[in-house]
C-alpha cells in the first residue's frame, strides 16, 4: 500500500430495473466497489433514499466492507433507478429524474476527508447546477487531483457542461463516441480528436476506450500509449467493462504505475469483468487473481 490518501468517489449509485429483477450499478458505486475488491479503502459520497431499494444498498455496501460514512440518506427522494426495457432484444433505458443521487450534501462529507488525493467523479450525478455546485466544494475542500470518467447519457448532457468540468479535470476518461461528441473541432482520426482534446482542456492525459479496438492514452508531454482489445473467453455481457476499466486505471494512478501498465492491466481487468453476468461481483477471490498477479515478484509487477 502507498502513502497516497485513499481515493474519493463521487456520484450515483442506482438500480437497473428490469421487468424481473433489480440489479445494484451507477458508474462510480461500481468503480467504488472494484477499488474495494483490489485492495483499497475508497469513500463514496452518494446518497439513497429512505425506501427498500436505499436499504439494500446499504446492506451490500457494509457486506462487501465498504466504508459507510459517505452514503447519504435522503428522505424526500427515491433511490436512483433506471427503467430497462428490452425491445428487439435490445435494452432501451430510462434514467429516472429527481433522484436521491442528485440531491448529495457535499457540506455533511467533508470533515475528515484527505487533503490531496484523487477526487472521481462521472457526469451523469452532475446533471443539476445543484450537484455541480456540491463538486465544486468537494474539490476546492480536498485540493485533489480530479479523474473525470465521462458518462453521457441522453438526455441528461449538455456539451458545455461536460466541458467546463473537463477544464477542471486532471484526467479525463471517455469512450470513442463521447471523444467524438466532445472533441473541440472535428476529425476523421481518432488519435487527432484525442490529441485535439487533451490541449483544449490542458489535461495531463486522456484516455480513450474504443471497444474492440483497444484503449489509447495520450499524455500532456506528447507520448501516446495504444493497445489492442484482449480476447474474451466466456463471454457474458460487456455491463460495467468501463467501470473496471477506470478502477483498474485509479488504481494505477494511486500506485504510480507506467501508462502502458495501467493500459494493460485495465483492458484485461474490463475484459475478466465481461465474463459476468453484470458489473460487479461479490466473489473476493475474482478480485485476488488479479490484485496477486500484479503485486507478484515474479515480474509481472513490471508489465500488464
């Protein structure tokens, strides 16, 4: 373990609700309990509401040894589901408004939170002026270096909101489609946009996944680090592969790995979770392959 504070997650954590079951999720919950899984102590800051659905994300959040002093619970608001709908076999969602993720009192979270550090944060929680004023007092409180995993979810974006949060951002991570969205000036590369984008907002680095593809990260001094989607054996279903792949990436941060390590062992990490069914898993062991493999003196240490 480093001497780095542990990292804060800031955002929403909801349920997918299906027609025959609910399924526990929201970006930063799930990068909050991948953290946890590979052998950190993350806060999350969110909020629930005061019905059967908060209770349960209280009860997973203490079975999986999470810290509980920065899940909020709000009385006056649902918590956060998303309606999901098959239509063609195909999920079509519903992102539900006025949820208790967006009413987050960031002012009852800050005694004794770490100076420094990493602040973690999406964009979907900060869809109210309200949220992004509560971000705001978080990060002038922590003086943390910001990782902004970017989330766009229609309709509850707007192009200049997502940019003046990336202006704030140290990293940002996005996929190919919201690079394409939020580049400053179009192109046909996506190596150019990535470039484009890293100067407009004066990252340090930015991180691009592009499904199959790979992922790219290119960083403030020029470098550029590529690499090729791994093979999936067993594949289950792709949810929660971005989350894995950020939480992997904070990881690497925290620890001070290399770009090209942090590269592949977050595209193996997001390519392991895509033989779950769902996000997340409450099965330790899943999580010690990979936290063992990379602190092994064998020299794996070294690469991905």
């Amino acid at each position: 373990m480093t001497a780095n504070p542990e990292p804060v997650i800031f955002g929403e954590v909801l349920f997918d609700c299906f027609e025959d079951r609910s399924v526990l999720g929201g970006a930063p919950f799930n990068v909050a309990w991948n953290l946890k899984g590979l052998g950190r102590e993350p806060l999350f800051i969110g909020a629930v509401g005061e019905d059967e659905l908060g209770a349960q994300v209280q009860q997973a959040l203490s079975a999986w040894g999470m810290r509980p002093e920065g899940l909020q619970v709000d009385p006056d608001h649902p918590t956060g589901q998303v309606q999901v709908r098959l239509s063609g076999g195909e999920p079509q969602y519903e992102i539900l408004a006025d949820q208790a993720y967006d009413h987050v009192d960031v002012t009852r979270a800050l005694e004794g939170l770490p100076r420094g550090g990493i602040l973690y944060h999406g964009s979907l929680a900060l869809r109210e002026l309200a949220s992004r004023h509560g971000l705001e007092t978080l990060r002038d409180h922590m003086g943390a270096r910001v990782f902004m995993d970017v989330n766009l979810r229609a309709p509850w974006w707007e192009r200049e909101v997502v940019h003046d949060l990336m202006r704030r951002a140290t990293w940002v991570k996005l996929n190919q489609d919201e690079l394409s969205a939020l580049a400053p000036e179009p192109a046909d590369d996506p190596e150019v946009q990535a470039r484009l984008t890293l100067a407009c907002f004066d990252l340090e680095a930015i991180i691009v996944t592009r499904a199959s593809e790979g992922a790219m990260v290119l960083t403030r001094d020029g470098a550029v680090h590529a690499m090729h989607a791994p093979k999936v054996e067993g594949l289950k279903d792709t949810v929660g592969a971005g989350d894995a792949f950020s939480a992997v990436t904070l990881l690497g941060l925290l620890e001070g790995w290399p770009w090209d390590v942090i590269l592949h062992r977050a595209a193996g990490f997001a390519a392991r979770v895509c033989t779950l069914h769902g996000a997340t898993t409450e099965d330790s062991g899943f999580y010690a392959l990979a936290h063992d493999a990379w602190n092994s003196p064998s020299g794996e240490k070294a690469r991905g």
